[in-house]
C-alpha cells in the first residue's frame, strides 16, 4: 500500500486544518460550549458547507463519495484541535448505517440525517452496551440503539434531545457527558443488518483511533516547540539527550500509529482479508501512541505542563479519554491477540517434505 496521500486527499487535510484551527482554536475547545450557544451551532453550520458533514454518503443521498481514509484525515484534526462536536458519530456512525442500508432506516432518522447533512442537527450515537454518553448538551439529538426485546426482531433506536440532557463532569474538561440513562421512547425498528452495524461501529472506532493521532501529533508539537525555546545553563532543553531520545520515541508512536490507521482505512473499506486485524493494530497502536506522546509532553514541559494555563494537560486527558471510550490499550491487545490465535487457527496446514 502507498502511504503517501494523493493531491486531493493532501488538499482536504490542508483545508480541514485550516478551518478547524481558525474556527476552534483551543480558547474555544476550553469552554466546552453547549448546542444551545449561536456560535457552537454556526460553526457546525459552517462544517457542513464545507462539506465535512458529507464525506462518507452516496451522491444520491447528498453525499460527497469519499473513503474512510479521506474521513481519517478530517479526525485526525479534529483531534488537533479538540474538536467537542459529535462529527465522528454523525458524519461517520450513521453515515456508514445509512449508506448501507438506506431504505431500512425509519423516517425519523431518515429525517434527522438530513438535516443533520445540511447544517441544522448534530447527532451522537449511543450503541447498546456503550455506557456514558459523550457531548451531553454538546449535541441536537443522541441516538440511542438497542436490540429488540424479541430475539431476531429488528433492532430498535429512539432519538433524544441531546440539549436537554444533564451534562455531569467529565475527565475531559473540553467534554460534556451524561450517563447512560435508558430512554423510555417512542423506539423505531431499524432493520440494519449485523454486517452493516459493525462496520459502521468498526469505521466509527477508527475515526476515534484517527482523532487520538491529533492529539498525540499536537501535543509532540507543543512539547518540541517547548523544548527549543525552554533555556536552561545556558542552552536549551532539548539539546539534552534525554529529552531528544523521549521525544524521538514519541514521534515514532505516533508515526507508527498514523500509518496504522491508514492502512486500516483502507482494508476496512477494500474488505481486505486482514481488515479485522488491521483495525485492532490501528486501536492498539493509537492508543499507546497517544498515551506515550501525551505524557511525555507533560514531562517535557515540566511543573509548567500541570497548570490550567498550559494546553498540554488538555491533551493528556483527552488522550485518556478516548483511550477509554475504546476499551483501553488492555482491551486492543487483546483483540490483537484474538486475531493472531483466530489467524493461526485457520491457516492451512504445512505439508511434510
């Protein structure tokens, strides 16, 4: 696989970083501003028109026809900035769920997708079984998904008012979150094949993995940009081997990380054979790259990297919780290791010579 990207994926990540960087700098993401506020929904608005919101859909439900990879690229700085809208849930989650099977989708959501395509609602997903709910009061509306009370019945969803939920604090002072508290309705069958559900949450767990390289990625750079300028006995800090050597390493997570992602991407949407492995390393790798990039960063910086004015402590616990909304680095080596095991199991026998 090349890795390299092309002209117009190069052009995309271009643009998405310079709209996400002039129009939710960190000053914003510290505010962890609620739907209800003008300015959090214009700049939803404005994602929208540029075409964000549509990246994954067909042309004929008004989508752009665009690859996980080219989506990777867009979470990738979402994760740079911190970005506290629902993009992966609603441009990715129900994008891949709708794509897939337009026709089962009930009216409701059907509706909601939208309207979401054009600006006006910011949805998050909540699939049975995944706990607390992220951008409480940070969203329009909070699709809840379960198994129907009769086996082998459709699935069932009912849409909430993501604005009206009681946000509790979060690890992630950027964040807003709410506890999975079960809706009482009205439900809607959704007849969304199992295939289908976990690509969709496959391709929505990727986009998280792709979000933690951002983060890993800026706080590197908020480290190395520190020790440059950070002077001590007379020289700079990262003049000293034991910063470059850290520093070093953390870069190679991250690299390692971002290549990973790529390339499960593209076995996800290709059906690649390896796909299933390919987004457990691309979890693993991300996870552990972060973690490493973030903490490090805090070091470099020092007593400097614990204040509330310093971004870097933002990005460890943003790190951290997305590291946990993905089961943690325990449970993606355990995936990992699932795959080999399953690999080794099916692999044909070696004839004697």
């Amino acid at each position: 696989m090349d890795f390299a990207l092309n002209e117009a994926q190069q052009m995309l990540q271009a643009s998405a970083r310079r709209f996400l960087a002039d129009n939710h700098p960190l000053t914003r993401a510290r505010q962890a501003l609620p739907w209800s506020d003008a300015a959090q929904q214009r700049l939803w608005a404005d994602m929208a028109d540029m075409g964000f919101l549509a990246l994954l859909l067909p042309e004929d439900q008004g989508g752009l026809a665009l690859g996980l990879t080219e989506a990777s690229l867009l979470a990738e700085e979402a994760g740079r900035q911190l970005l506290n809208l629902p993009w992966a849930a609603s441009a990715v989650w129900l994008a891949l769920a709708c794509r897939a099977a337009p026709a089962s989708a009930p009216a409701p959501l059907r509706d909601a997708v939208q309207a979401m395509l054009a600006g006006r609602r910011a949805l998050h997903v909540v699939d049975a079984g995944d706990g607390w709910r992220d951008h409480a009061g940070q969203c329009s509306d909070i699709v809840v998904i379960r198994e129907s009370p009769a086996p082998g019945e459709p699935l069932q969803l009912a849409l909430i008012d993501g604005a009206a939920v009681t946000a509790a604090p979060a690890l992630d002072p950027t964040l807003r979150q709410a506890p999975a508290l079960a809706p009482t309705g009205p439900w809607h069958a959704w007849a969304l094949d199992a295939a289908s559900r976990a690509q969709a949450r496959t391709g929505y767990r990727l986009m998280r993995a792709a979000e933690l390289v951002g983060v890993a990625q800026a706080a590197l750079d908020l480290a190395a940009g520190y020790a440059r300028e950070r002077v001590q006995f007379g020289r700079p800090i990262g003049s000293n081997q034991a910063i470059k050597h850290q520093l070093a390493n953390a870069w190679m997570g991250v690299d390692n990380a971002r290549l990973a992602v790529l390339y499960a991407t593209a076995a996800l949407s290709e059906n690649l054979p390896d796909a299933r492995f390919a987004c457990a390393a691309a979890e693993a790798s991300a996870i552990e790259g972060a973690l490493q990039a973030t903490r490090s960063a805090l070091q470099v910086h020092g007593g400097m990297g614990f204040t509330w004015e310093s971004d870097v402590h933002l990005y460890l616990k943003r790190a951290q919780h997305l590291a946990t909304r993905l089961g943690g680095a325990s449970r993606a080596l355990q995936q990992l290791e699932a795959q080999v095991w399953d690999a080794a199991a099916n692999a044909p026998s070696a004839t004697p010579v």
